[in-house]
C-alpha cells in the first residue's frame, strides 16, 4: 500500500468518512482529563478511551496502583425520540438549476460510561466527584468546535449548533461491562443525527404549466 494510503482508500477509491463517534469521544476524554487532577507532585490523572477491562488487564502491577479513568462508549442506539423518514432537500455546493436529494439523518443515543481504576478509595471518590461535575457544567457541546474539521460533511450535523449532555440513572453499569465487582460508575449519553451519505443530485423543475381548479364548496341552497 502506497505511504499515506488510507485502507478505506485502497478498497473503496475514498477516504475514510468523517468519524463522528470517534472525534466525539475522543473530545469528552480530553475534557474530563483536563478538568481532573490528582495528588502528588504531577497531579494529572489520565482518561483512557476504552473497555475498563483492557486498561486492568494491559497495565503493569506498578500502573495499577495509580488512580486512571476510563471512558468507555458503550451502546449505540436509535433515539425514538427523533422518528424522521423520507427525503430532505439540500441545495447547498450546487451549480443553479440543480438539487441535491438526501434522506435525514438517523437520530441516535450514544451511551457512556465512566469509571475509576486504580487508586485508592479516596482518589476513586474525588476522580468521580470532579468528572460528575465537569459532566454537569457542559449540558451543551458546540458541535463546530468538536467536530469542526468534519462540519461541512456531516449534512443534518452542520445545521446543529449544540447537541444536550444527558447525565443517567444505571447503577449496574458494572455488571454491564462484565466486571466481577462492584464499581461506581458515571453514566451519560448525548444524542445526535448520523447523516445520510446516501443522495442523488436532479435538475430542478424551473418552469411548469400548473392549472388550479377552485370548486365552490358551499353546496346547494348555501351563499357563496
């Protein structure tokens, strides 16, 4: 594969789409890092991005005994909250005369999940505290300012100014992510619409012979 050929672009001929679910979650890590801090003399506590499983299986005995957090997306689902079908019209990068058909986008849940490895009981207490609270002051992300390199591609995405920070009631989230035992864990989820990649560009009708037919409706016996 040439240097700095992308998989997407030996086998489909384009580069991979704009990865919305990644950059998102990538962003809430890179926030809620910057907003905890630890004790000792360097005070950062790192955020990984992945299954809480992989960080207590990869970390070496000595890692372990440090506090780290652990953002881990864990469930996609269509929202019902936003039922949207049919075909939506688009007529932005177009030469005059031309329309672009899209269908909306597919409104979806992403589920979170937050916790605490490492540490002691102490750290693992105060590492939630302030994620629970940074979680809190952002009841609204700027969707320019995450996905900003992305925007112009993402259709119903764009026209989104901000996309609502839900914090959730799942207190067996532990189980969920198969631990042995017990766990606090932070649950939120954010919802947004996947745009379509699906469209097809037509020529728009610019002039058409319409004929409108006006049938009294007031009946017989009735005034006009």
């Amino acid at each position: 594969m040439p240097p700095g050929t992308s998989v997407d672009e030996v086998l489909y001929g384009e580069p991979m789409r704009p990865r919305i679910f990644y950059e998102l979650s990538r962003y809430l890590a890179i926030s809620l890092e910057g907003r905890i801090r630890g004790e000792g003399e360097e005070g950062r506590i790192p955020v990984f991005l992945c299954h809480p499983l992989d960080v207590l299986e990869e970390r070496s005995p000595q890692e372990r005994e440090k506090a780290a957090g652990v953002l881990y997306l864990r469930q996609i689902r269509p929202s019902s909250d936003y039922p949207r079908a049919g075909i939506g019209w688009d007529r932005g990068g177009l030469p005059p005369g031309t329309t672009r058909l899209r269908r909306p986008g597919l409104w979806v849940s992403l589920r979170y999940a937050f916790l605490v490895v490492g540490g002691t009981m102490e750290e693992e207490m105060g590492i939630l505290e302030e994620a629970l609270r940074a979680l809190h002051d952002q009841p609204l992300l700027d969707v320019r300012r995450i996905l900003r390199e992305e925007i112009e591609e993402m259709g119903e995405l764009a026209e989104i100014e901000s996309l609502p920070l839900v914090i959730t009631d799942e207190p067996d989230v532990w189980r969920e992510l198969g631990l042995e035992e017990h766990r606090l864990a932070l649950s939120f989820e954010i919802r947004l619409p996947l745009p379509s990649l699906e469209e097809i560009e037509a020529p728009a009708i610019l002039e058409r012979d319409l004929r409108v037919e006006i049938e009294d409706a007031s009946g017989p016996g009735r005034a006009p």
